[in-house]
C-alpha cells in the first residue's frame, strides 16, 4: 500500500519559502570577522586627515562588519599578546570601559576577547539616544559607559571615573584614527540622553554611559 505523502501546515512552508529569500539579519550573538591590523594610511598623514564628519554627511550606505570589528579592535583591541593594548590601561588590567554596538538590528556589547559582539536586544534605539537629528542616519553608534567591575579592582578605586573618562579619550581617539584608514566618516558626540541610553543599553549598576561615536560613509 503507498504511503501518504507528507502533509506539512501553510505556516511551517511559508517559513521555509520565506527563509530560502530574506536575507540574514543581525540577531543573537553576531562572530565578527578578524579586523584589519595592517597597511591603512601613514601615521603622519592619518593625524592630518583626522577630523570630525559633519552630521549632514552621514549616508545610509553600509558599513561592513570587517570595518565594524577593526574600529572596535582599535578602541579596545590586544596588540601586544595577551595583555598588551591599544590603548593605555592602568595598572595593566582589562578594560573598564565597555564599548556597545547600536544599529538598525539591535544593540549589542562588544566582546574583545571573542571578538564578537553579545546581543541586548533586538531594538533600534538609534532614535532615542542622541539629542542631534543626524544620530539616527549613522550606519552604527558606538557607545562608551565605565565598566564597575573593572574599576572595583583599581588600587584608587574613588579615582574611578576620571580613569574611566581618560580611557575614552584614548579609546574615542583611536576610533577616528582607524576610520581615516578606512575611509570612514566618525564623530564624536556628548550630548545624548542618558536615561534612554541606560535604559537602551541595560547597563549594570554603577555603569555611567560617557559618550557616543557615529560611524558612517
């Protein structure tokens, strides 16, 4: 006796059909892939063409996760082994600045161990953070707030924040000299709103957000 042909439900075969033509998107963990650490422009001329993109500037163009993980390799990237940095840290310990990735798939933390970027949500918060109409056209926010559990374990711990504020610069700085060497256009911004930031960004307890970068075309 033939067997029956298999009955599959309307929904699971339009998810099927649908899945076969949508592209993929940004949800869950995102593996980022290994960010570029050499050639890019001369150090000199780098400094020169370093400047701040104008807000009316930013394009809805692209901007690729190769990009994406080398700008944050910069920010907070091992260049030395396994405790040497990009930036300078105190004391030699791990970063206590995190840096969070917001784009139009959601909002993410930045793993610089994994090199991948953990997923918060799958919100598109780029309208509610910062107080310029430009924000939202940027490609991605990246988002800079003190890490409380690294700070904990500086031997001045009440000197906290300024630690935290001075890593930025460092961090903030190595962004736009990255994003010269790869014809990208960064601003830095500092004035957003912090409780939707917070909120965005779930931050932990104790963690303060200190300042944003637009990354676009």
């Amino acid at each position: 006796m033939p067997k029956a042909p298999l009955q599959f439900p309307m929904p699971f075969l339009l998810a099927v059909v649908l899945g076969l033509f949508l592209p993929a998107s940004l949800s869950a963990d995102v593996e980022l892939p290994a960010p570029r650490t050499e050639g890019g422009t001369a150090l000199f001329e780098t400094l020169k063409k370093r400047s701040s993109a104008a807000g009316g500037d930013f394009s809805p163009a692209e901007v690729s996760l190769e990009e994406l993980s080398t700008l944050l390799w910069a920010a907070t990237g091992l260049n030395r082994g396994e405790s040497g940095w990009t930036v300078p840290m105190a004391e030699g310990l791990e970063p206590y600045v995190d840096v969070y990735v917001i784009g139009n798939e959601g909002v993410f933390r930045y793993d610089w161990k994994a090199n991948k970027l953990l997923e918060i949500s799958g919100e598109n918060i780029k309208g509610q953070v910062g107080h310029q109409a430009f924000v939202r056209r940027a490609a991605w926010i990246l988002a800079f707030a003190s890490n409380p559990e690294g700070l904990a374990k500086l031997r001045n711990a009440e000197a906290g924040a300024e630690f935290a504020q001075v890593l930025t610069g460092a961090m903030t700085q190595n962004v736009y000299l990255a994003a010269v060497a790869l014809n990208l256009g960064t601003r830095y911004i500092h004035s957003f709103y912090p409780d939707e930031l917070k909120n965005g960004l779930k931050l932990p307890e104790g963690s303060v957000p200190i300042a944003l970068m637009l990354v676009g075309k």
